[in-house]
C-alpha cells in the first residue's frame, strides 16, 4: 500500500542502520507481479536482497517485525491481503570464523521457519532471488536449486516468470515497466548538439511542444541535455546548463507526467534538475567525471543510467584502442554498478549503457553491438540502454552525411539490438531523435517477440 517503492527503502534503511550490525550487500531487482492467494486487490512489487547481520535468526526475525510495525504494518490485516511492506528471512547462512566458511542454517520453530517454506510456489520470489544469486542456491530441505524450483514451477503452471515483470522505480510513485522496449525520445537544449543543436533551445515553449509531440508518438521517456557530449565538444558551465534544462524541465512536469531523465555529468545540474521534477539521471561518464555524482544520486534515491566512456568528449575519439572492445566494456561498466552500489545506488536503481560512439572506433561500436545479449549475460541481465541514433558509424556505412540522413540506419542497428539474441532481449531502453520510427519498429518486434 502507499508509495511501495519508498516503503521498501525505508524498511531497508531501518533495518541496515549502522547501529543495527546489519549490513546490505546486494540487491536483485524489482518486479511487479500479480496477487497471489487474494487476487483481488493491486499489483505487489517485489525484490530479493543479501544482508550481512550479527544477529541470529529470531533477532533478526524480532528487527524486521519492529521494522514492519514502525512503517504501520497491521499484524490483524487480512493474510496476504495489501500491507505497507513484508520482510521474509529466506535464507541464512551462519559464517564459521575458524573455517571462513559460510553453513546453511535450518530453523523451524512455531515463528520462523528457514528456508522459507513456500518460496517453491511463488515466482516472484524465486525469480529477484537467482538475481541475487546468479550463481544458484541449495535450497537444504527441498534438494534443489533455487533454478531447478523456478523451472518445476513454470512447468506446472500458467503463472511463470514471464508473470513477473522488471520495473524501474521513480519519484512520487511512478514505475517504468520492462515488459515493452522503452523508447527514449533525445530533446538538446543546447545550440551545438551534433544532430539538432539550436532546434529545441529558441524557447522553452518549442522545447516542450517537442517534448508533447514525442510523448504523444510513442516515447515513454524525454532525455534533455544542456551540454553537447558530441565528440570535440567542450565543457559548459554547470549555471548556463541549469538555465537551459530547468526551465524546460518545469515546464514538461507541468504539461505531463511522462518520466524525465537529466542527461549530465555534473551532480549540480542533476540535483537541480531532480528538484525541477526529473526522475532519472543519465550520465555519460559514468560518475566518473564529478566525485559528487554518486552520492548525490544516491541521497536523491533516483535511478541513473550508468554509461561506458574515456576520457572528455574533447579526448575521448583518441582512446579508442582496446585489448577485447567487448570485455573491456563489460569489465569497466561492472566497476561502475559497484562504485554506485557502495555509494548508496542499489542495483535496482541502475541501468547500464555499452556508450556506442564514446571512445569507440568503426569496429569497436560493431562488435558491441554484435554482441549485446552476451554483454547483458556478463552484466547478469542488468536493464541496458542502447544509444545509436544518428551517430557517426551509420553515416559511414550508409554514406548519409547529413545526421537527420541517418534514421533508416538507426532503426536498423536498433532492430539489430533487439533481435540478434534471439529469444535473448538485447536492451530495454532505446535512445532515438526519430521517436515514431522506433516506436513503430518496436511494437512490431516486440510483437513478434511474444508470438507463441
């Protein structure tokens, strides 16, 4: 009940304070999924978290009653039934200090009961819970791996994994749902964008009537940036980029509530756009450019989409020499999902991008794309964003000089990205200037995609 997203990082906050001896280590991450027991009643939203706790099993189990209490959990509610927020102990493993060795425990007394009794039933544990261990878990009582569990389950039953749909959590209670390619519609308000610079940034009133018109064709996200990040571009200062993006930014929020993600590298401009009413934080460094880029997202507990890049947009076209394009990415974008996660981002609050064009050459941008499902198999099917409209590369294969040349080409790689994998998705998220181009191409593939 209530903003379920919030109620979940209060609860995590409460229980993981640095007094408690209790510590998160990682998340899965979040789904929404359809009641189970009680149908008639919203939607849950669900996740699996790794905590490290000096405590035993009932203290721990007493912690996240007090928890549940504090955050006005009603223990005579209906069973099942709406409840601000549920902490289960699934599993708990004791650490031998002797040995270094982690040893299941089993409990089952008349209040606790571990492992918990009826995960095997239940998908939408069992599916952010192999998030948490990729690498599978023991379930002691049952003789079977939290896998095998999931695949008996989709056997026996209509309501699978696929039941389970991955979401994006924003302020004020909003979600992005990964049932269906995202598309995210690119608005620069800045006058010397490679593609449309100059367009958008006349007046606030032409910037949010192309926001409104992307809206209404198909974008389930505005993208506004105040600096150009082209290659060869220089940086701008943090208050001329304010003045560009919040004033549009306010006037979107006021006209719609479509979710809008800050496209910066500078913590100031994003706490200034996130005030302005933006949801997400798309940074193309990674957080690698402003040391306070982390934290501060993390104290504004929005998501950030996590991009690969050397260097500065002046430099990076210099650094494009890699031992493995492929891995090196991979390896970098990985470092970068840990540094936000020990910065206070967890990983349900992140999305990753490979940074198609960033310190990348011909083939370097190719081979990325060529392989983005086993990119997203090493990132352990972390969201990914692909961004490819209008760029460089396709103007060289296409011989489209003109960037507004390029969007056939774009449509192409994005398709690409989407299908290459086979029944493995390549990206959630597209990044495009030709909204309506991708959108329709996307409803088609993604069509096609759930045809039995």
């Amino acid at each position: 009940m209530g903003y379920r997203y919030e109620n979940i990082a209060t609860a995590l906050e409460m229980l993981c304070e640095p007094s408690s001896g209790t510590s998160l280590r990682r998340t899965s991450f979040l789904h929404q999924t359809a009641p189970m027991y009680i149908t008639d009643q919203p939607v849950f939203l669900n996740g699996a978290v790794e905590i490290e706790t000096d405590l035993q099993p009932h203290d721990l189990l007493r912690r996240i009653k007090w928890v549940e209490n504090e955050l006005g959990r009603n223990f005579s509610e209906v069973r099942n039934g709406p409840r601000p927020v549920d902490l289960d102990i699934l599993f708990f493993d004791e650490f031998d200090v002797t040995t270094s060795e982690l040893t299941p425990l089993s409990v089952n007394t008349t209040d606790l009961i571990i492992p918990h009794r009826l995960m095997q039933e239940r998908a939408f544990v069992l599916v952010p819970l192999i998030e948490v261990a990729p690498d599978g878990y023991l379930h002691t009582t049952l003789n079977s791996t939290i896998h095998d569990l999931l695949k008996v389950l989709c056997g026996q039953s209509t309501s699978t994994a696929q039941d389970t749909v991955r979401v994006l959590c924003l302020p004020r209670g909003r979600f992005l749902s990964f049932h269906e390619t995202i598309i995210m519609g690119i608005l620069n308000v800045t006058p010397d964008s490679f593609s449309d610079g100059g367009k958008w940034n006349s007046s606030v009133d032409a910037a949010v009537g192309h926001a409104l018109q992307m809206e209404e064709e198909g974008a389930g996200i505005i993208d506004i940036g105040g600096e150009s990040t082209r290659p060869g571009a220089r940086e701008i200062p943090v208050e001329e980029q304010i003045r560009r993006v919040v004033p549009v930014i306010q006037s979107i929020r006021k006209a719609t509530d479509i979710p809008i993600s800050i496209d910066t590298r500078h913590a100031a401009v994003a706490r200034a756009a996130i005030d302005a009413g933006a949801d997400i934080v798309n940074d193309v460094s990674g957080g690698t450019f402003d040391n306070e880029m982390l934290p501060t997202v993390a104290e504004m507990k929005v998501p950030i989409i996590l991009m690969h890049m050397r260097g500065t947009p002046e430099s990076m076209q210099t650094m494009t020499e890699y031992d493995d394009v492929v891995d090196d990415v991979v390896a970098a974008l990985v470092e970068r999902s840990k540094a936000a996660e020990r910065a206070g981002i967890p990983r349900w609050l992140q999305v990753m991008d490979p940074g198609i064009g960033f310190a990348k050459d011909q083939t370097g941008n190719l081979r990325l794309l060529r392989n983005l499902t086993k990119i997203r198999k090493k990132l352990e099917n972390m969201p990914l964003l692909l961004g490819t409209s209008r760029k460089g590369f396709i103007g060289k294969l296409t011989g489209a000089v003109s960037p507004e040349a390029r969007d056939f080409g774009t449509i192409g790689s994005c398709i690409a990205a989407l299908c290459l994998g086979g029944d493995e998705i390549g990206c959630d998220i597209l990044r495009v200037h030709n909204v309506k181009a991708a959108k329709d191409a996307c409803v088609v593939m993604d069509a096609i995609r759930r045809a039995q």
